[in-house]
C-alpha cells in the first residue's frame, strides 16, 4: 500500500493508529508525514465512507511550552509514538490520543463539539504534561498503546509507554494513575 502526503505528494505518509467503537460505525484514524508532521485525526461515521478531519490543534499547542522539541506537545517522533483509542462515555465517545503526552477529547451529542473544536473536554486536553511541568510527570511520555475496560460501571484505561504500563481507574477523570506491576508468586 503507497500513501502521499497531501501537502507535498512527494513524501510517504505513515498510518499510524486506528481506533473504533464496536456496535458503532464510528471509526477513527492518526497519521503522520515522512517528517513526523501531522496529518490529522480523521472521523468516519458510517463504516469508513466518508471522513472528516477533526481539531487536533491543542495537541500541538498543549500548553508545555511553544518549542514542539522540548514541549511534548505535537507529533515529533510520530514515528514511533503515536497511539489512538476510542472510548465509550454514554452514547458520546471519549478519543484518546497518544504521541508523547496522552491527550483526551468527548465527541457526541452531550458536548458543544463533534469535532474537538469546542472548549473543555469538548476539544483535546493534555492529560499528562510529561515535559515542562511544575509537578513531576506522573507517567513516563512515548505512548504506542491504549485500552480500556470497563469495570464496575467504571472507566478502566491501560496504556504502555517506555516506562511500562500504566493504568488510570477512573478514565482520567482525576487523573489517578498506577504503574500495573507483573506479580509473581514464590513456589
């Protein structure tokens, strides 16, 4: 398969990470050029027939700083870490994306946007602030997976990253997150 970039048809484009809602035709893709510029999120409502590009603006302006190669913020090394999760909330969706920081947008009818262009959680939010932040960075940057589960009625949100594996038990509502540990038990 040979993809281009639209802005300069010379350059490869790299598909990056898909994500979907099951029982849904909702489905949602991140890509990157040859140069880790990024291509957009793009959103297809009925099973991949027509697409839209939604606002993923704040992930390159995530409130770290404006330097994109000290900040966190944008798709450098999309090559590497870009990651795409579509999470039930209710009849909306919540899209968490992953690059170096993890960022999180609610899509459906009970927000102001269904397109990431509104305020609040209606657009993409920096969840974790791994560069340039006042606290110590609770999670390790470099995501290359999400999933979640729910589990007693709650969001549970797995994802790896080069520190390990994380977990948040609450879908990142209070930002509570715990390394997930192999246990192992002595014989």
């Amino acid at each position: 398969m040979s993809y281009r970039s639209r802005r300069n048809p010379h350059l490869p484009i790299y598909p990056r990470r898909d994500g979907g809602r099951s029982g849904r035709n909702e489905m949602y893709v991140w890509y990157t050029d040859g140069s880790d510029a990024d291509e957009g999120i793009w959103q297809s409502t009925d099973g991949g027939d027509s697409w839209i590009q939604l606002d993923d603006s704040n992930i390159a302006n995530c409130g770290d700083g404006s330097d994109l190669r000290s900040s966190g913020c944008g798709t450098l090394q999309g090559f590497y870490d870009l990651e795409l999760a579509a999470v039930p909330n209710g009849s909306s969706t919540d899209l968490y994306a992953g690059a170096r920081n993890i960022y999180k947008c609610t899509i459906g009818p009970t927000v102001t946007s269904s397109t990431c262009s509104g305020t609040g959680t209606s657009s993409f939010q920096n969840l974790t602030h791994v560069y340039n932040c006042a606290n110590h960075p609770t999670v390790h940057p470099d995501q290359h997976g999400i999933s979640s589960m729910i589990v007693g009625g709650a969001d549970v949100l797995y994802f790896a990253s080069d520190g390990g594996i994380y977990r948040a038990l609450d879908g990142f509502t209070g930002l509570v997150t715990k390394a997930a540990r192999r246990t192992s038990s002595a014989t």
